[in-house]
C-alpha cells in the first residue's frame, strides 16, 4: 500500500539533497574562480620581485632549494630563471620535464599526470618563470567548498527530522478525521465536523457526511420498517391464534395433532414478532443511561418464576444452584431481557430431562450471573457468530428465532454489561455469562 | 353475562365472538367509535373488551368519555399497541386490565373472569387462577369449582403463594407467613405442609423450584 506520509517524505528529502548538490558545485565553481584569481596574483607579485633581483644583478641569483612537500603540500612556488635561448639557469626545485614557455604570462601544463599552473616573464637578460602545483590548488578549492557545503550536510539530517514533524503535523487531522470514523455505528452515525479540517480535505468531509446522511436514513428506514412490520403482524397473527383455539373444540384425533403443530407455529412467529419489536426497540434507543441499585435475588428469583413454565413443558429441571451477589448498578430492565433471552435459549437448546443452573456471584467489583445448560454447546468456529441476527446453528432444528442473543448483546452494549458464552466439557454444555457494574 | 366487543378487525372480532359464545357468554360486537359509544350507552354489558385503534375515534376518548359518564362497567382493552407508556395510559384512562395482541382464549377469558369478580366485590373473597381459587371469606380451596376446606397452616401458606400466581417463594418467605414471631419454628414444616396438600389435590397444584422454593401454575400455563 503506498503510504502518502512516505511518498511526501521521500519526495522531500530527494528534492533536499539535490538541493545540496547544486549548492556544493555552485559554491565550488565560485571558490575554483576565485582561488585562481587569487593564487594567479600571488604569483605574479612574486615574479615581479624576482625580476627586480635579476635585473640589479649580472649575473643570475642563487635561488633557495624548495623540497616536495613544500611544493606539493602547502604551494610553495617552483621559480626557474632560463637564458634567453632557452637554456635552464638555476630552479628552486627540479621539474625536469618543465619547459619554458615560449610566451610571457600564465599558462596551464601537464606534465607525467601532474599539471602546473605557470607565470613566464622576460627579466633583464633572462626570462623567469614560477610555478605552481596546479593539484595544491585544486585540494584548496575542494576543501573549501566542502567547507562551505559541510554545513548544509550537517543540516541534512536535522531538516530530515523536521519535515517528518512538519509531515507528521500535516496529516494530524486526517488521523482524527479516521478517529472519528471509527468511533461511529449504526447507532451514533453522525456528521463528522469541518471545522479544524485542512481546506483541501473539507470536499471529503462534505461528501463523507452526505454518505453519513443517506447511511443514517437508510438505517432508519429499516428500522422503522421492522418495528412496523412486526406491529402490523400482531392483529392477523391474534386473529390466527384465537381461530385455531376456536378450532381446537371441533376436532379430534389426527386434527388435534395437526393443530398442535399449527399452534406451535404461530407460537414461534408471536415470539418472532415480539423479538423484532424487542430488538427495533433497542436499535432505535440511545446510550442507556446509568441504570440503578438492583436487588439481583430478587431479579434472578422473577425470571425464572417467568421462565419456570417452559422449562415444565419442556422437561428441564430449571434451578438455582448460588445466589452470591446481592446487589448491582444495571438497568433492570435490560438485564431481564438479557438473562431472560439467556434462559430461555438455555432451556430450548437443551433436550429434555436437561439440566439449566443459574449461580450469581461477585467478581472483581462485578457482579456475574451464569446460567450454564447441558445443552450440545456450541461449536467453537460459531460462538462469535451466535450473536449475529438471524444466525441459527446448522442443527439447531426449528426452535429458536436467532435474534435472542442479538438482542441480548445490543442491551448489554447499551447499558454496559457484558455478555460472553463459554463452552464447558464437563458435563458437557453451555455457559451464559453477564457481568454486570457493581457501581 | 353479556359481554360487548368493540373491535374494528374483522378476523379478531368473528373468532372473539364464536369464542365467547362458546364460553357461554351472550356477545355484542360493534366495529367503529360511534357504535360504540352508543352501545357503551345501554349499560347492559358485564364487560366491555375495547380495541383502541378504532375507526371514527380513539379507544381511548371513548374509555375517557365513558368513565366521564359515570359509567363503571369493567373494561379490558384489548390492542397491539404495547409499552409501559400505552399500558399506563390505558389503565390511568380508567381500564381496569390492558392485554397485549396476541393473546390466546385462555388468557383473556381468565381476564374477563378476574374483572367481574373484582368488580362484583368478590377482589377481596376470591384470590388465584381460572383453575383454582382461594376464598378468603371460607377458608375454602375452590378447584374448578368444587370446594374443599383447609387447615389453619395450609390455608395460610396457599394464601402466600396464590397472591400472585407464578411467583416464587423461598422457605423463609413461606415460613414467615405460617407462624407467627412467638411461635418457633421446626424444620421441615414447610415441606410437611405441602407434601398434605399434594396428597390430597394432586402433585401439580404446588410446584418445586430447584434452589429458589416453590410456585402455583398460572392461568397460562
């Protein structure tokens, strides 16, 4: 994937360094001109000195010996006094592959790899001639403008370390701009705001938050569709339910059985219809608010009396095994409709002649309620599926709506408690677990 | 007893009314707000089961107008709207039961039965489900209609548990309400009192809870 703040970087740096490089031929370019310039006039005074000797004297002066490292290390001149004919007089230090030029003034010679910068000028009856290693100069310019430039190296890693800053600074808002994406569900999908938002991003925003708009409106239709659906089912699906009762009076053997089954359908669709109303209840309900001092004994002792006369239909032996905690900060409410749902899946998913225990006990400044079964549990690729809406276990037969737990965990989400299922091995089964704020 | 029906749904109306008549009630049945109205105007009824999405007029404006009216007669409404507020809205308007659609028979027949008997000043006689009853005048158990008289100690805890029909008692619950705070307590009394009683009117009529205590069925179960 490729990364805008890398991109941005890299584009910088390049840019930088090359910036660096024209600056260092540039002020090496002007330093070569102006060394030149500077060392051509160094030895054009010291020739003229020279010449002013010569020309007091008859015969040519005896020149002090120079040695290599003066001459190649620190530019120490070569001067050579030549006989008009072009024979070597005397030389400070010997070149001998150094000829006379055959014109006054500065010349560049190269000689076996080595060049030479020399100044040639008649003096009296003979010619003198400086010179210089043109290879000391070329040392001095380099070093000087890497000098120069060694400064704006040592800015290279420092300006480095700002633009990452600047860089980081610049995509600050894009950052919270993702923070408050991530933030949102279907729920709490709100506009995102444009203010402290860079000019060039506020077009994203914009279109972003009509997306949010047409999202939001999508969802509520939904909703509204489900809660009125579900409503609307309530009368046809009353007028069914009192009719077969009706028509439980007028048959017998074989009608009978297959009015049993008739009734059991429409018991299905009514608590169908009642979970979907349950359920687009609790999507349409904000945050829920701190909820108050519950007395849990009290709480777990009304389910299951509700919950008792399924459990005798079905053959489950319904009891308590611990009643520990005593009391939690929760919506009570909610926490019926969770440890109802709990229960009652529980108590489905269980074949007859099964066992469902509820135990309550304090943990870690909550309060737990477990409703354990010895039920098949659940396989283990689908306990994070459970909870989607409409998701039935692929032998799970035709009991249960596959919205209870949905709906279990959307109040629990609301009014922070939590709702995990745990499989146990033995005996064999399932645990329903809610952890709900002591405070 | 004469009962009228104020239902605007065709298909709930036609099975209320074959049912009641079944049930031996003589049944009215009117479909819009004025017809109601009018109707409510007889007195003659019992009861009045009342839909509150009604044509030409609310449920509600009826059930106002006719407590406004001096009219007492029972009323039970009977909708698909559901909620704490539309329940307490119902009941503040002056309805004496709120039944959410759907509903089975059973259910709104033992409702029917309940507000008559309140209503008849039996509420304070008369405590329990369709299936059995405790008069409170007597001291008399009434299974379906058949009475049975009962000692001090098995009326008192029958007493506790038949208030509300399908809540849970625990021993102590039960305990405090057969002695009184002289009297000491001996330890399977409870148990004693309940194994008499299922002996003579069968395991069903008080059920065990495991770890909680014990019940009486509901009416809808």
């Amino acid at each position: 994937m490729r990364s805008l703040r890398r991109q941005l970087f890299a584009w910088l740096l390049a840019l930088y360094l090359a910036a660096a490089a024209i600056a260092m031929l540039v002020s090496y370019r002007q330093y070569a001109t102006s060394i030149n310039a500077f060392m051509d006039g160094q030895m054009h005074g010291a020739a003229l000195g020279y010449v002013q000797q010569i020309a007091a004297a008859a015969k040519p002066p005896s020149l002090k010996p120079s040695d290599t490292e003066k001459i190649q290390h620190r530019g120490s001149l070569v001067v050579q006094i030549w006989s008009s004919r072009g024979q070597l007089l005397a030389t400070s230090y010997p070149i001998p592959a150094l000829a006379l030029s055959a014109q006054a003034g500065f010349h560049t010679v190269k000689i076996d790899g080595a060049s030479w910068r020399t100044y040639t000028v008649p003096a009296a009856r003979f010619r003198l001639q400086v010179a210089q290693s043109a290879n000391f100069r070329q040392r001095v310019i380099l070093d000087s403008a890497w000098k120069s430039v060694a400064s704006i190296a040592v800015l290279i890693p420092l300006s480095g370390l700002l633009l990452w800053l600047v860089v980081h600074l610049t995509l600050r808002p894009v950052e919270r701009l993702v923070q408050s994406i991530a933030g949102q569900d279907e729920r709490t999908l709100a506009e995102l705001p444009v203010t402290r938002v860079p000019q060039e991003l506020v077009p994203l925003v914009e279109s972003m938050n009509g997306l949010i708009a047409r999202l939001r409106g999508a969802f509520d239709t939904q909703r509204h569709f489900v809660q009125d659906a579900a409503h609307e089912l309530r009368t046809p699906l009353a007028a069914c339910i009192l009719q077969a009762g009706i028509l439980r009076q007028n048959l017998d053997g074989e009608g009978i059985e297959a009015l049993d089954r008739l009734q059991g359908g429409l018991h299905r669709m009514r608590r169908l219809v009642e979970q979907l109303l349950r359920l687009a209840h609790e999507d349409a309900e904000g945050p829920g608010g701190d909820g108050a001092s519950i007395d849990l004994r009290a709480l777990i002792r009304d389910a299951v009396a509700d919950l008792m006369p399924l459990a005798e239909q079905r053959g489950i032996d319904l009891g308590i095994t611990s009643l520990e905690a005593g009391e939690a900060h929760a919506d009570a409410h909610g926490l019926r409709t969770i440890l109802d749902n709990l229960i009652d899946n529980a108590i489905r998913y269980t074949a007859s002649g099964g066992q469902v225990d509820i135990a309550s006990r304090e943990e870690g400044g909550q309060a737990v309620i477990e409703v354990s079964d010895t039920g098949p549990g659940i396989p283990s690729d689908a306990l994070s599926r459970v909870f989607d809406r409409f998701y039935r276990l692929p032998d799970s037969g035709s009991e249960g709506s596959g919205i209870g737990l949905a709906i279990a965990r959307a109040v629990a989400r609301r009014n922070r408690m939590e709702v995990a299922l745990i499989n146990r091995k033995e005996p064999r089964g399932l645990i329903a677990r809610i952890a709900i704020p002591k405070h | 007893m004469r009962i009228l029906l104020i239902e605007d749904d065709e298909m709930i109306g036609a099975a209320l009314m074959e049912a009641m008549k079944r049930a031996g009630y003589v049944a009215d049945w009117v479909r819009d707000a004025t017809a109601g109205t009018a109707a409510m105007a007889d007195r003659v009824h019992t009861a009045i089961l009342l839909d509150l999405g009604l044509p030409r007029g609310s449920g509600i404006e009826l059930l106002c107008s006719a407590r406004a009216n001096g009219n007492t007669t029972p009323i039970l409404i009977i909708t698909a709207k559901d909620g704490v507020a539309a329940r307490v809205e119902g009941l503040d308007a002056g309805a004496d039961d709120y039944l959410t659609k759907p509903f089975e028979w059973r259910e709104l027949d033992a409702r029917i039965r309940a507000v008559i008997r309140r209503r008849d000043g039996h509420a304070q006689s008369l405590i329990g489900t369709g299936e059995l009853q405790l008069d409170l005048a007597t001291r008399e158990l009434v299974r379906q209609g058949v009475r049975a008289s009962l000692s001090a100690r098995e009326f008192a805890l029958l007493h506790a548990l038949m208030e509300r029909p399908g809540s849970i008692l625990s021993r102590e619950q039960l305990e405090d309400r057969i002695y009184s705070w002289r009297e000491t307590v001996s330890s399977n009394v409870v148990e004693v009192i309940i194994h008499g009683l299922r002996k003579r009117f069968g395991d069903g009529i008080i059920r065990n809870v495991r770890g909680l205590g014990w019940r009486v069925p509901r009416d809808d179960e």
